[in-house]
C-alpha cells in the first residue's frame, strides 16, 4: 500500500489526503496512519493548504523501488513446464 501512495504522488504531484487516499485504494483511516509513517520518516509533507507531496528522499524512495522491481522481479522468468498438468 506504501508503493501506491507513494507512487500516485509521484504521479499526480501534490495531492489531498482524501484524493490520495481514493486513488491509491487505501482505506482513508489506514492511509492516516501511512501519511503519518511517511512524514516522520520524511518521505511525504503536507503544505498549508492541505496537500500531500513527496519529498526529495520520498522521490528517492520511489525511484529504489522501481529499480528493485525491474532489477528483481522484471528479470524473473518460469517455465511453462511448471505449469502443466
């Protein structure tokens, strides 16, 4: 759920919490707790008028998780034998 959140910021920009909250399909009272994690590890801040955006380490974040995953998991392949009956 982390990765969506932090993901649709990266996407729409600076968003409020119950727009966020909606497209990332999270729960607006687990997001609370999300958003809360996210600041105090600096990853997100709210600005004056309410909106949510990603800090420079949020950006960061968001940048090591994509290359995990086309690091990892972009490269995983199964053989279709597996699969058969």
């Amino acid at each position: 759920m982390l990765a969506r959140i932090i993901k649709c910021l990266n996407d729409k920009g600076p968003t409020n919490r119950t727009a966020l909250a909606t497209a990332a399909g999270v729960s607006y009272d687990r997001f609370v707790l999300y958003l809360d994690w996210m600041t105090r590890k600096n990853f997100a801040n709210l600005d004056g008028n309410g909106y949510v955006r990603l800090t420079p380490e949020g950006m960061q974040a968001y940048n090591q998780l994509v290359n995990w995953i086309i690091e990892h998991v972009g490269q995983l392949r199964l053989s279709r034998s597996r699969f058969s009956p």
